[in-house]
C-alpha cells in the first residue's frame, strides 16, 4: 500500500466519524503526534503536581467537571 492509499483510507475513516467520537479520534490523535514532548512535560512535574491532576480527571470521569460554556458565563459576568 502506497502512502497515498493509507491517507485516503484513512481520511475515510476520519471522514466517516460524528460528534463525540470525531472529538476523542482529534484528542487520540493530538496525544499521539505530541506524545514525546507530553511525557516531558508530565515527568518535569512534581509529585503534588500530578497528583492534583489525576485528581482532576478522576473528577471529570465521574462527571463532577463544570461544563466549559458554563465556566465561561460566569466569567463573562463578573468580567
């Protein structure tokens, strides 16, 4: 398969996806292509630092996050 035959096999995958799983594929994707430079990042955290982190997306997991527009709005308000 040449490199051509991948991306257009690919972009019908791509192409194909709606809604929330166009979104997780552009995420994947994302952490992929700037994988290396994330594991930096993470590893030059400190300890407190990760920890708070993990916290947050174990927050988010069990849908205790504020939905982004909401946020949003109320500094809109104040602001």
């Amino acid at each position: 398969m040449t490199s051509s035959d991948l991306k257009l096999k690919i972009f019908r995958k791509i192409d194909g996806l709606e809604g929330a799983d166009l979104n997780e594929f552009y995420g994947i994707l994302s952490n992929f292509i700037n994988g290396k430079s994330e594991v930096d990042d993470w590893a030059s955290l400190s300890q407190e630092q990760q920890n708070g982190i993990l916290n947050a997306l174990d927050q988010v997991n069990a849908n205790k996050g504020i939905p982004h527009e909401k946020v949003i709005s109320k500094f809109r308000n104040i602001y």
